[in-house]
C-alpha cells in the first residue's frame, strides 16, 4: 500500500476555521432509540383516509435531504404530488395497488444525474458565503476533479477514453473506475437516492406514520403524468400514510444473516 498523498487525503478537516464543526452530532448516542425505529419500519401497504399534516411531510422531506450523497452533489429530486388528477394517473400506473390507491402522500423520488455540473458550481459558489476558509483540495475537487470523473461526453463518446486511461493508469495508481457511461452515472445518482429515500422512510415513521416503497410501476406513464424529462429517472414511489388495519401482510421475513454479513 502507497502512503501518497493526494486530493482525497488531503481532505482531511485540519484547515483552518472549522473547529466549531468537529464535534456536530458527535455527542448524539441512542442506540436503543435508533434500534425501535428501525425495527418499527414496516412496508405497510394499505393505509386509512387519514391526512398527514403539511408540516410533518415537509419535516420529513427535510429529513430526507439530511442523506448522505455521493460528492455532495445531491443529484435527486422528491415530488410530493399533491395534485389529485395526477396522483390519481400516478396511483393507476403503480397497477392501482393498495400502498398507492389509499396512500395519504405520493412522493415520487427520483435521481437526476445530469445535474452534477450545475450543481459543482453551485458548490463552488457556496464555498464563498461559509464562515470557514475551504481546503484548496476541495476547490480544485469540483473544479477539477468531479468535471473530469463525470463527464461522459454526448452519446458517451468519451467512454472508451476514460475506460483506456483507467486501466493504463490503474496498474500504477489508485483511480476511480466508475462513472465511466451515462448508465454508470445513472447509478451513481440511484445510490444516494436510495439513501435520502431510507431517511425519508424512517422519519415519517418517528411521527407515526407509515410508509411503502414501491418499485411496481409503469414508469412511463409516471414520467408523463408528471412532465419529467429524459434524464429524470424515478427511483421509487414512496407512499405514506397511516396504517390501516390489515396494512401489514405478514410478519417481517429476513433471510439468515451468516447468508449476508461476512468478515474477511
């Protein structure tokens, strides 16, 4: 193993200015709290007329921006779809199913990773308004850096490019090796996603209510309910509300553990 330095390593939290925000959250230890409302999560798939108040949802959605995201790029989008025409289109294309026909809230969670670059200035500009000076690694990160790994080029042209130098260049050096498509960029912005979308779940679940992550959905007919574009992909719909009575199937069913958890 090479004890190089470089951008990653540098970023290392010594600069000067930050000290007040070393120990944020640090002092936060509740692991029997934290243990009930992840076991008290369930995907709970009819829900009763009850409303969930505006500001709840709303505490909630701000919860759900709380996730950790790759780059700090935050390339996701949450559409809290309040219009009732359209969530009822939006309910028929999820196959008219229970979590969605009787849901009190439809948020439409979605990865949007054309908008890194917009959002690599934005962090530029951001830097500026904070009471702390920011590291050079970090500026010459999004500046450099990030446009370098995730640029693909139209139609992917620079595909092959990026594929060539990574391999030749990996043989000597640690490189990041994906994103290198538009498809490995699309995942990429999945995964944080997926993380705000778990925040997203336990928080309506501390207010008390419930919720069901669907994946079962014609996405075309949603993408046109909406209006979304071509590089708006939705990554669930979350339906909240609160539980009904027969809401939950069946016990919750996990595989063992020793089939997924391996020490190396």
């Amino acid at each position: 193993m090479s004890d190089q330095k470089n951008v990653f390593t540098e970023m290392n939290g010594s600069f000067n200015g930050n000290d007040a925000f070393q120990k944020e959250g640090a002092d936060y230890f509740s692991p029997e709290e934290f243990s009930k409302l992840a076991n008290a999560r369930r995907s709970v798939r009819k829900f009763t007329p009850e409303k969930i108040p505006d500001n709840v949802v709303e505490a909630c959605l701000d919860l759900a921006l709380l996730a950790p995201n790759s780059s700090n790029l935050q390339t996701w989008k949450f559409y809290r779809i309040k219009n009732e025409e359209m969530k009822k289109e939006i309910s028929y294309a999820c196959f008219s199913q229970p979590a969605a026909s009787t849901a009190a809230e439809l948020i439409v969670c979605v990865a949007n990773p054309s908008s890194w670059k917009e959002h690599c200035k934005q962090m530029l500009q951001t830097f500026k308004s904070l009471p702390i000076e920011t590291p050079k690694s970090a500026l010459l990160y999004y500046k450099k850096i990030a446009p370098f790994v995730y640029t693909v080029g139209p139609l992917n042209v620079l595909t092959p490019f990026k594929w060539v130098f990574n391999n030749l260049v990996g043989i000597f050096k640690v490189v990041p090796r994906d994103p290198i498509s538009s498809f490995g960029l699309l995942v990429w912005s999945v995964k944080s996603c997926a993380l705000a979308c778990e925040n997203l779940m336990l928080a309506f679940r501390s207010y008390g209510y419930d919720t069901c992550p669907m994946e079962g959905f014609d996405a075309c007919r949603v993408k046109k309910a909406m209006k979304l574009n071509r590089n708006e992909t939705i990554v669930m719909i979350v339906g909240a509300g609160k539980r009904a009575e027969g809401g939950l199937y069946g016990p919750r069913v996990r595989f063992p553990r020793e089939q997924f958890i391996k020490t190396l």
